[in-house]
C-alpha cells in the first residue's frame, strides 16, 4: 500500500534527510524546498532514468543544456509574456490574494464554499475583486542599468531552450525527422496556491523531450509518447498502474499552443493530480520563433522535396512531482521479522538513494576494519552507506526506512570464514557470502 496521507511522506522526508522546507531558520518560504542527502540522491537517479529511456536507449533522441536566462524576446515569441497567465483575486476581508480557478476547485483550504455559492474564510465572508490576470513568470534584470530595456526572464518551462536550439541541433547532427531533443532543467513560476509539498513549488526540476515530426503524422506519434511515458512510470519509477491514468484535456484547458494535451495524473492522497502533461505544440513554437527572430525554422524534407516547418510532440515531465509520487508510492508499513511494525520505501533498486549498507555488527575493531574492506569494495560501484550506530535491529529499521534495498552485515564469524550476510530488503531474506564475491552477490540482487 502507498502512503495514504501527505503528512506521513513529508515528516518522514524531512526526518531521514530527503526534503526540507527552505530557509527554516527564518521561518521558512512559501512553496520552497531543498533537498538532502537522500533526496538529492532520488532526484539524480530520476533524472537518469528518465534520461537513459529518452535519450541514451534511443537513436533518435539528442539533449541539450540550454541557458535560463536569455534573450527575453524567447519569451515574447513563445506567447508567455502574453499568455502565462493565472486569474488571481484579492479578498477584502483577509487581504490576501487567491487564484479564482484554485478557489472553485477547492484548493485552499482555508476557504469554504458556502450553500448559497459564496466562500467564507476563518477572518469572515469573503469579497473578492474581479479576477485580473496575472503573469507568472519571474522578472530579473541584466546588466549594470535597471529599466525596461534589462528585463529579463527566469524560464517557467524548459521547452523553449530547445525550439531556440533546433536549427543548431539540426545543423550540428544532421538528423532525419522524425527525432526530439531532450533536456532536465530547473523552471520558475509565480505560485500564490500552497503547494501541498513539493507537489506545487516556486522553483521545480522538469525533464521535456520535444519530438520534431512530419505534419500528419503527429497524432499517430501523440499516441506513442503517451504510452511510452505511462510504460515508463510504471516500468522504471515502479508506479502500481491503478494509481495511473491518462486524461485529455478540454478544449477551454488547452495551453495557447496545444492542439490536444494528454495528461497523465497519479492519484494522490488528495485525489486524482497531473504528473505529466503530453502535448502535440504543432507547429506553433518554430513558427512564432521564426517569425520573431527572421530565422526560417525549416527541415527539408527530400522525400517530398519541400522544406517544411515540423511539427512537435512535447512530453514534460516533472521531476521534483515524480520525487513526491516515487516516496508515496514507495511507502509500506509491514510486519518485520518479530513481528514489529516496520516502514519500508519499497523504491526499485535503480532509484533507491543508497543501494548498499555496510553495517558491523559491532564496534569491535576486528570488525570495523573487515567492514571498511567491504565498504572499499562496494563503493566504487553502488552508493554505499557505511553505519555503525545502534543495535542491528535500529540499523536495518534505518535502511529500511530510507529505501535500502541491501545490507551487508560483518558479524563475529566473518572474523573466521571472511564472509558476510547479505539481507534484502523486501523479504528479509538472509544468505552468505565471501567477501571476495561480495561485488558480484550485489550486482545479482540488484540486477545492475
Ligand atoms: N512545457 C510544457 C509545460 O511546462 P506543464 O504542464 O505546465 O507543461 C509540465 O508542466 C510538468 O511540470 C507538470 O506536469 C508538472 O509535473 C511539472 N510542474 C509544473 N508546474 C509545477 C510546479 N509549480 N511545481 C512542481 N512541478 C510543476
């Protein structure tokens, strides 16, 4: 079983190291988080599985690392100056500002719905302004002078570092339609809705892969991304599919460039909430591109001898929401081998911050000394935790609880038969072996 409350994900990820609300000793900052030892760890090992099915396992996928902060003229083509927008509202009674489409979904949770349709916050009956439209794209300035002309803009998606770069791209690889590039990046916006965790943030990691096509072949393609990503959910994030589906967008949900989104939501503890969204952009990024900068975005296509402007599958992801959903999904409660309760993030192996725990069962030097001959061998290949802390039992409840899918114990007998016991952590399952197989007995279990 999943988590099934936000609340236990967010005390356990805060107590084991893997996210911390930002900035704590000055009270923290709204919808912003760091990550700590274990979830920088979970967030790098996302990242690159999603980077290995995308691009590495692929011929027909490049990435890129495009700037953030650019020529904000980007951002005029792509529609965000004028379009990123949310319909935000003050209320005159608690003086704070809410967006309008949050308040009807429900979404604050200070904020009731009344019988007669008005809402009531704890400061009273709540009177909203009209609702204004509000960018959500962060400002800067560049340069040594502040006015109009060094605005700036932090990027509030990572697609448009790549329609910048594909007549590079193309001109540097020379690849054939179809083909996408890829790129994870940090992305910024404006959120004023509390972001249930890292769920929603001000600052979150994306991975977006635009797949450049031929017109009318588009929809066909559409339908592949979409399967190819929910197979990745489940195959690499190990995501149960009950708790996956695939849900189109209405035409008024459609982004200014979409001309059909699929998202694919997971069902959090709150409900039903996008994880991903896969678009078919037509080709409506390289002409607004082409059209701003004078730069004919074009492929030429021999086949029909005409070149033509691609059209383009999107899907973006978002990393910092697979990290929350890859710890709900994760986390069980289950009888340990007393009989005890124990909580288990039962992550695959391949995403699991720490493969392997070497643990002595004491602090006798002996010990110590066969255990750090062990930790030198593993390391090289996995990341590797070496604990001497507690009794055994508290240490395994430890690595259990942090994901760990292996722990290598060096107990009294490794002194005689220079061997150790590797126990996994799903079934507890117990079995010995040398200290020179050790590396190879690792490798087995994890199957990498
Ligand atoms: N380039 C298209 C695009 O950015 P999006 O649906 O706005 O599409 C894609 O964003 C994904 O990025 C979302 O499905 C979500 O996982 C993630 N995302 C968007 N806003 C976010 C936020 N404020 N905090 C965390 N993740 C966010």
């Amino acid at each position: 079983m999943p988590a099934t409350d936000l609340d236990t994900i967010v005390s356990l990820a805060k107590r084991r190291g893997f996210v911390y609300p930002s900035a704590e000793i000055y009270g923290g900052f709204a919808n912003t988080y760091d990550y700590g030892p274990l979830g920088v760890e979970l967030k790098r090992n996302i990242r690159s599985e999603w980077w290995k099915a995308m691009v590495q396992e692929r011929d027909d996928v490049v990435g890129v690392d495009a700037a953030l902060i650019s020529n904000p003229r980007v951002w005029v083509a792509s529609g965000h100056v004028a379009n990123f927008t949310d319909p935000l509202v003050d209320c005159r009674t608690c003086k704070l500002r809410f967006r309008m489409d949050h308040i009807e979904e429900g979404q604050y949770e200070e904020i009731q719905r009344q019988e007669d349709g008005s809402y009531r916050c704890p400061r009273g009956k709540c009177d909203f302004t009209e609702p204004r439209e509000f960018n959500m794209m962060f400002k800067t300035q560049v340069g040594p002078v502040a006015n109009e002309e060094s605005v700036a803009f932090l990027p509030p998606e990572t697609a448009q570092g790549i329609f910048i770069n594909f007549e590079n791209v193309l001109n540097s690889t020379r690849k054939k339609l179809p083909f996408g590039i890829a790129q994870t990046r940090v992305s910024f916006r404006n959120e004023i809705t509390p972001g249930k965790f890292i769920f929603r943030t001000l600052e979150f990691e994306q991975m977006e892969m635009e797949y450049f096509c031929l017109p009318g072949t588009d929809r066909e393609l559409h339908r592949y991304w979409i399967d190819e990503r929910m197979r990745w959910y489940i195959d690499r994030v190990g995501i149960s599919p009950e708790r996956l589906r695939e849900r189109e967008h209405t035409a008024d949900e459609l982004s200014h460039y979409s001309a059909g989104t699929s998202d694919i939501e997971y069902l959090f503890p709150w409900g039903w909430g996008e994880l991903e969204g896969v678009a078919n952009r037509t080709d409506f990024d390289l002409k607004a591109h082409a059209a701003e900068s004078g730069h004919e975005l074009t492929y030429y296509d021999e086949d029909s001898g005409q070149h033509v402007v691609p059209y383009v599958i999107e899907p973006a992801a978002g990393l910092t929401r697979t990290v929350a959903v890859a710890m709900l999904e994760a986390y069980t409660e289950e009888p340990d081998e007393k009989g005890d309760n124990r909580i288990v993030l039962k992550f695959k192996p391949a995403i699991a911050p720490i493969k392997v725990a070497v643990l002595p069962l004491s602090k006798k030097p002996d010990l110590q000394g066969a255990s750090k001959r062990v930790s030198d061998l593993l390391r090289p290949h996995y990341m590797t935790q070496y604990d001497e802390t507690q009794s055994i039992g508290r240490r395994y409840r430890r690595q259990d609880e942090i994901g760990t899918p292996l722990c290598v114990t060096i107990d009294f007998e490794t002194l005689e038969d220079d061997a150790v016991t590797i126990r996994e952590r799903d079934t507890q399952e117990q079995i010995r072996v040398p200290i020179a197989n050790v590396v190879d007995a690792v490798r087995d279990k994890l199957g990498f």
